[in-house]
C-alpha cells in the first residue's frame, strides 16, 4: 500500500520531530547524570532548547502531545507498580491533609495576588489553580531515580497529588462555569466529586482484592506467554475510564499499577515494564521545556510578575503541605512539602483551559506556563538533598 504523498509526508515529519525530541531529551539526561544531576532537568532543558523559543526545531505539535502523555501515563503506572494498597491506607490521613492544605493555601495566595494586580474574580480563580496543582509525575521520577519511592514521604505525596488533582477538576470546573455562562450548577460539581470518589475507591479496593484473590489473572489469557500485555491493556483501560470520567488519566494509570502490584508475577511485569518507562517519559519532560515561550516574557512587568508568581508557588505549596504533614517527623515533614512544589504539566493545563475560554491573556499564559517550568526545575536538586 502505498500512502498518499501528503500523508507520507506528514508520517516523515512526526518521525524527525521524534528523533529530535527522544535524541535531545537522552543528551540532556547523559549531561546530568555525568554532573550529578537529577536526570529530569537534561530532558526538560533540552525541550526548552530544541522548542520553538530557542533553536525552533521542533513544535509541540498533537503528536508529541500524545507521546506525552503516555509517558506520563506509564510514568504513573511504573510508580503504582511499587506501591502496595495497604501502604497508601497507612499515609491515607496524612496524605489527604497535605492535599488539601497544599490546595487550600496557594489557591489563597493565588486569588490574593490577583485581586491585588487588579484582576478580575475570574482570572484570579484562574491564578489560584495554577498555584494549587501538583504533577505528580515529577516528583515521583526524582523519587524513584533516587531509590526511595516507595517510602513513606513517597506514598504520601502521592496520596496528597491525587487529592489535588480531584479538587482541581472541581475547581476548574466551577471557574469554566462561571466564565462560560455566570454560574455553575451544584449538582455538577457534586456528581464530579460522586464520580472521582467512587471510581479512585471501587478501583483501588475492589481491583486490588480481585487480583489479590486471583493472583495468577494477568497470565491466563491465552495471547499472552507473560503478564506484561494485560497489565498494559489494564492500565491504558483506567487511563482512559479516568479521563472519561474527567480526571486526570494518570490517576487511572496509577490505580492501574497498584492492582497489578497485588498479583503473583508483578515483579515480572515490572521488569517487562521498563523499557516503556524508558521511552515514553523523556517526551514528556521534554514536552514541558518545547511549551515555554520566552517571547512572551520579554518585558520587565512579565518578568516581575513571573518571579513573583513562582516565589508564591513555592512558599504557599511548602506552607500548604507543611501545615497537613503534621505528626510526621521534620524531615520527612519538609520532602513532603517539597516534593508538592512542582507544578509541571499540571500548570500547564490550567493555563491551557483558562487561554482557551478566554479568561487568560497571552501574557499571564505565558508567565503561568514558565512558573510551572521553573517550579519543576528547582524541585529535584532539593529532593536530591533531602534524601541523600
């Protein structure tokens, strides 16, 4: 079969801006590790250089996009893959106290600095999400490159991002709400909240029970001589039940691995899994540097607003998480509430969501999408210190 010339000509270019993307990104981590540096920092850095703000080589185009977000998907499968049900349940009050602590007060500082630029309820709002993500798929790569993402500041993280991202779908949805139309009906958002809650609870429980009780499942399907295809169509499946549901799909993903963690061979499956975490993630650090527009932050007011926004990221993240790690020993106190700090590709869709409805100028986009950056920068030397 021979493609039509348009078709093969747009075939081409997805495979060079791949290569470009997968080569830089393995180039940024190669540098960083032979500095001692968290590998996430080669692989953002290296978006940032080969995207349209510097060497212009590639565009963040719906290709990429895609290969992003599967590798943020088998990121968060990988992770789930370590961490058992019983020892989410262990940090479960803590973890949903530093989620909403690490979502009550920069959502807070946000709407304040806000309403102190002048900003209208909306773009205000709109602030105050940006600050209260949390991309949990950052913090859980430095982890995990670290040895320690199985500990307890880990799971607890974990636990408190999930936390996050259900509020922040609620959140955005009544901001969308009040932006599109002047209101937001309260039944909506209580079936948002009905359907996050159910799903995160009859999967994470009910799934782990079942394969708990039938360990061998993953390898009984006769198309399968190991268990690595059915967890993968497992954890692709939740994914994309999460999404349909509204949540983020990395909750699916996440779920997805902690079930497949109760069965018999996940060992196996874990090490089956690797070479797709291999692959796919450095297109999504890498992904996150392309989306910086350095253009857009030419001026001095951008520049100010854009420190000033990152400085108040930080510390009402850190306040937030501190404030709900109460009862944790200080230094796990403090991994916690940096380990909540990064925004990632989190931020990045709030600003998304508020450009597209009109809510969000150019500008704060842009200053937004480069806090987002910089929080996700600054995190993993600090973990890196903190756990070694």
């Amino acid at each position: 079969m021979v493609l039509p010339l348009a078709s093969a000509s747009a075939t081409q270019n997805a495979l060079v801006a791949l290569f470009v993307v997968l080569l830089a990104a393995k180039i940024g981590e190669e540098i960083c590790r032979r500095i001692d540096q968290p590998p996430i920092l080669g692989e953002i850095l290296a978006g940032v250089l080969i995207g349209p703000s510097v060497l212009d080589l590639v565009q963040p185009d719906e290709v990429l996009e895609v290969f992003s977000e599967l590798g943020v998907v088998f990121l968060l499968f990988m992770v789930g893959l370590e961490t058992k049900l019983d020892d989410m349940k262990a940090v479960g009050r803590t973890a949903l106290n530093v989620g909403i602590m690490g979502v009550v007060v920069p959502l807070l500082g946000g709407f304040a600095l806000g309403q102190a630029l002048g900003e209208s309820t909306e773009v205000s709002l709109f602030i105050g999400a940006a600050l209260m993500a949390t991309s949990a798929g950052i913090t859980s790569a430095v982890l995990m490159s670290l040895g320690v993402g199985s500990t307890r500041p880990a799971r607890t993280i974990l636990g408190a991002a999930v936390v996050d991202d259900v509020l922040a779908l609620i959140l955005l949805s009544v901001i969308v709400g009040i932006s599109e139309d002047g209101g937001v009906s309260i039944s909506s958002v209580a079936v948002l909240l009905l359907g996050a809650v159910v799903f995160i609870g009859v999967v994470a429980v009910v799934g782990s029970k079942a394969l708990a009780r039938y360990p061998k499942a993953l390898t009984r399907p006769a198309f399968s001589t190991t268990g690595m295809l059915p967890a993968v169509l497992l954890c692709l499946g939740l994914a994309a039940l999460a999404g349909e549901i509204g949540l983020a799909a990395i909750i699916g993903a996440f779920l997805a691995g902690m079930i497949v963690a109760e069965t018999k061979g996940h060992t196996d499956v874990e090490a089956q899994i690797r070479p797709l975490y291999a692959f796919f993630p450095p297109f999504f650090f890498a992904f996150i540097g392309m989306e910086v527009d350095l253009s857009a932050l030419g001026s001095t007011d951008a520049l100010l607003l854009l420190a000033g926004l990152t400085v108040l990221a930080v510390l009402t993240k850190l306040m937030g998480a501190w404030i709900g790690g109460h009862g944790m020993v200080a230094r796990e106190r403090m991994i916690v509430a940096v380990g909540m700090v990064p925004r990632g590709e989190v931020g990045i869709i709030v600003a998304g969501i508020g450009s597209s409805a009109g809510v969000v100028d150019d500008e704060l986009f842009a200053v937004i999408v480069g806090m987002a950056v910089l929080t996700t920068l600054i995190t993993p030397p600090v973990l890196r210190r903190l756990t070694t």
